[in-house]
C-alpha cells in the first residue's frame, strides 16, 4: 500500500481544489468544517458538504473509516473526513459528542487558541489542563471513536490528554519547536510523549510554522523531518499541511477573533502582516506532495519511510481509531 | 434609609414565595434565572419572570437599578434583579453582554463550578485564572454595567477579576473560610482584596456554608459576621442568602451535573445527602431577617451597621454599577 493523506486542510471547497487534490493523488483529507460553529451552525456547515458530494461525487465523497481509504484509491476518489478545530458543537453537553461522531466528526480539537470548556489553548497565559468537563469528554470520545486533536492546545493540557485518554491522540498539524519556535509548534518532550503513547504528528505546511515562513525551503523541512523521526519514530509522522487555499483574509481574522473580543487580534500574523501567508513554492497547494516525496528521499528516507509520511501512517491511525 | 435586600435567592418561585419575602419586608431580592441555560433558554426563563410580573404585580415588579429599590419601598413591593451563576447564556459571543444586559441581567457569574471560557470555577483542580476571552467580557461588562459576580469561582480567578475590573466586584453568597472550611467559602486574604476594591460579601445562609450547617447556631453566625466586619469592614458585608426554596432535589442534581458528566457528581453534598439540605431553624426563608438583626444587635453592632449588613450596603452598591 502507499496511500496518500492530508489529514488537514481547510480550504475555500470547490471543484478546483477537489480536482488539484486528485491530482496530488490524495486518497484522504481530514478537512475542519468547524471553527467556532455551535452545534445548530454544524449543521449548516454539513449542509454545504453534503452539497459539494452531491455536485462532486466524481471526486470525492464522505469517509467515515479507515476502509474508506481503501475505498477511495479503489475509484480513484478522495474520501473527506470530518474534524472540528474547536469543540464548540458540543457546546456544554456531553451527549452532543455522540451526535456529531453519527454526524461524521472523527477528530475534535479540545480546544482552538483560547480556553475552551474542555482544556487550554496555546494563546493563554496559564494553561490550568484539561477540565473536569474536559476527563469526562475524553472518556466520551473514546467510547465513541473520535480522536482527539490537541494542535491548538497549550503543553500541560496536551500532557494531560495524551495520560487521560485510552487511545492514542494526534497532532493533526504543527512542527516541532526546535525547527522553528512558533507558539503553535511543540517541544521535543511533548513530541515523545505523543509518540511513546502511539499517538501521531501531521507536519504542517503552514508559514507560521515554517522556520523563514514562506522564504522556508524544502531541504530544511526534510531535515527537520528527519530529525523529528530520529526522535520520536518516524512510524508516528505524517502530513497535516493546513492548506487555506482561496481562502479570503477575512477568514482568518475570524478563525482569530471569533466572536471573544471587541479589540482585533492577530495571533500568529501581525498588524502588517494580518491575512494568509504566501505558500512557499514548494508547497502550494496539495501537488506539492510529489516534491516533498522527492526531498524526503534525497535526505535519506528509505521509499517505505516516505510512503508512511506521506500516507500509510497516517491510514494505520485510521485503522485504530 | 433603611432597606432590606436579600442579594441571592433560587426559589421555585410561587405566590406564596414573593408573599413570604413581602413578609419579610424585602425591598429587592437579586434572584438567579440562569445556572446553565444557552441565550435562547434565558429568553424562557425570562418569559417565566415575566408571567410571574403579571400575576403578581401586587408584590413584585422588574427591578433595573437602585431607583427600583426605592420605588420598592414607597410601594411596599420586592424589586427583583436578575441575574446569571454562570456566563453560559452570553455563549462565546462578547456582543450578547450588551443584550442580556438589556434583558434585565445586572449581575453574572464569571463561572459555577467548573471552568468556563471567562475564568476557573471552584471545582477545578488548577486555577489558570480570567481567560482572553475573560478579559474582554470583564471589559465589556464594565461598560455596560453588569456586576461580576465570583461566588462560584477558584481564589486566583477572583484576584484577576478584582485587578482587571474597574468597578468593583462582588461576591454574592459566600461565607469566609475561617469560620468553615468548604470549598466555596473564601479566604481572608481574597476578602480584604474584595473589600480594599469596594466590593461587596454576601453573606449566606446555604447550610453548606454554614459551621454546623444545618445545626449552625444564629450567635455563631454573628460572631462570624462581626469578626469578618472587623477584618474588612462592616460598610462591605450584606446578605445573600442563596435560599433555594420548594425546589426539588432533582434541581440540586442538575445545578451539580447540568449536562457536562455522565456521572453523577455530588458537588458539596454526597452520596448519602445529595439533596438540598435543611435549613437552619432560625433562617428557614427571608423571615429569618428579623433573627439577624436581633442577633447581630445582640453581638453588639449598632443600628446603623445592622442596617447597613441587611440592606443599605447593597443598596449603596446598587447605586454604584
């Protein structure tokens, strides 16, 4: 097998990006259809997907497990999976877990950048852990099968959901802060930890977790993708590229601020630089993982390492879900 | 002046409630409509407070600022003020401040037990203290005019609320921690930081907070009353008596649980005495004032400070939001 997944990307959808992620030969995306949605708001959101399935189902259609994948490659097809950044559909209500894992979702983050309800984002000041809401939400998602994802979350919440849940977590899309130190990258004792529990890293394509940003160059991020193998296994390493294509600015001032503040924050931008980043030429846009196939092996991987980057490891944690 | 307020009530609201606090001359109760209801369930609540406005406009009527308290009196009416034990209904949006405000909220609770997206409840095991988002509200409710309320909320949380509110704070029903150790009384340092700012205690008559409980006896209640007086002054000290009238004990299990667990939490009861506990015979409802104010006379207060304990302090605080 030498499957191909991006487990993350939150694009602007049309037909484009479905047929440029076919052409990337992407047998999965893990997609985020929730920001800041509250259950009512999911709905509309899945809406839209069940829209694009019906007027696309030449490309890609609904996975809701690791057969799916199996499925896809089959009729050539990209099978979409559901995730949420944040786990505001599940508002204060415990039984809303098992609605929108019947809903689809099957990777929920415990929180965006802020405190949620359930632990601590990597933008507070003091990360206090996962609540006590947040050990019984665990618990939930286990049972239920969705896993959970602690990319924006701050280092002690994330410790404590690698300890309190059962199953392996993931890292959907983040770098490791020693390539790069960006408030959304991870320490290298967070990383072994993930990795120790069987928990899986997707290495993002993002800028703001790239060292030099747009200017960052292939050879770099195989090196730093070497030297995370080297320390956490390269078994648990995958792709999480959080593609925004097409995505206006607008978006992502919201995916910032929400509806929390009245004064403007710019998270990991600035004042001059508030919209998306450039994409390095590299990577811009899912075809891109033909060149970082050619990296990875110019660095060393041998061609099962690559395809487990690129895929299969990725596909194993599906398996396990 | 001489007012009476009771500055905490959860009644299961009846005629014969609003009677008995008529009875006990109560020119305004601030009464809680909301532990954990979304926006669109504080809009029942309210239409529920506005049937009771109706039908029993001989006794009560919407109190909206220290104006109605007077009114109150000249009527011989309770004004009742609204208000939240949780932030639940404002949701994650800083716009719906303004909007509960206009309904008639005047003061809200930062968190009930657990974390909420503001700051930490009492019930966490670690205290991150006022969140981004929290601080924003905070902002916000400032400007509008509703009283942060910290009843509920963990000790370091309390101290940020106290620092980053430039008006001053209360908290509504709680008793000092020196006189009995539960969870939701506070600290002598928190007091003195809450009175140093112009804020207000409640004292409260909930047998949970009580020496004893439901045992506690009226002279130890002075006494306590008199030495927190001498510690932060008497100036700073009302009553909020959390009476929680008629209710069943199937509303003490959801205010505990709402709908964040699947099992079942006891908060400060237990296995065995889950329920609502008894009153103390001295304060079986708002009739007990007259036990107080012989009591506190007793323990040697003046009249003045009497009446300042079992109204005028609210009132003057009233005066300022």
């Amino acid at each position: 097998m030498n499957y191909k997944i991006d487990n993350l990307q939150y694009c602007n959808w049309s037909r484009e990006i479905f047929q440029i992620n076919r052409e990337a030969k992407l047998d999965a995306v893990h997609v985020t259809i929730v920001y800041h949605e509250d259950y009512k708001e999911l709905l509309k959101r899945i809406e839209e997907w069940n829209k694009h399935f019906t007027e696309n189902s030449d490309l890609i259609f609904h996975g809701r497990n690791y057969k799916d994948i199996e499925k896809a490659r089959e009729q050539n097809k990209t099978a979409i999976f559901f995730g949420f950044q944040n786990c505001s559909p599940i508002e204060d209500d415990i039984n809303l877990i098992e609605k929108v894992h019947q809903l689809g979702c099957r990777f929920m983050q415990l929180t965006y950048n802020n405190q949620s309800l359930l632990a601590t984002g990597c933008y507070e000041k003091i990360d206090s852990g996962v609540t006590n809401f947040g050990k019984e939400a665990i618990k939930e998602m286990n049972r239920i099968g969705i896993v959970i994802d602690m990319s924006h979350s701050a280092e002690k919440s994330t410790f404590d959901a690698i300890e309190l849940s059962e199953k392996p977590i993931a890292i959907t899309h983040a770098n490791p802060l020693f390539w790069h130190k960006a408030i959304r990258n991870k320490s290298n004792d967070l990383l072994k930890a993930l990795a120790e529990s069987g928990g899986m890293l997707g290495l993002s394509l993002y800028p703001h977790h790239l060292k030099d940003g747009t200017n960052c160059n292939l050879e770099s991020f195989c090196q730093m993708t070497a030297k995370t193998a080297e320390m956490i296994g390269v078994e648990n390493i995958g792709i999480g590229s959080d593609l925004c294509l097409k995505q206006p600015d607008k978006i992502v001032e919201w995916m910032r601020n929400g509806t929390w503040t009245k004064t403007k924050n710019y998270g990991e931008g600035s004042k001059n630089k508030s919209g998306f980043p450039k994409q390095p030429e590299w990577f811009i846009d899912a075809r891109g993982f033909k060149n970082l196939e050619e990296g990875l092996k110019k660095i060393g991987f041998n061609n099962t390492e690559v395809e487990g980057i690129l895929g299969n490891n990725w596909y194993n944690f599906y398996k396990n879900i």
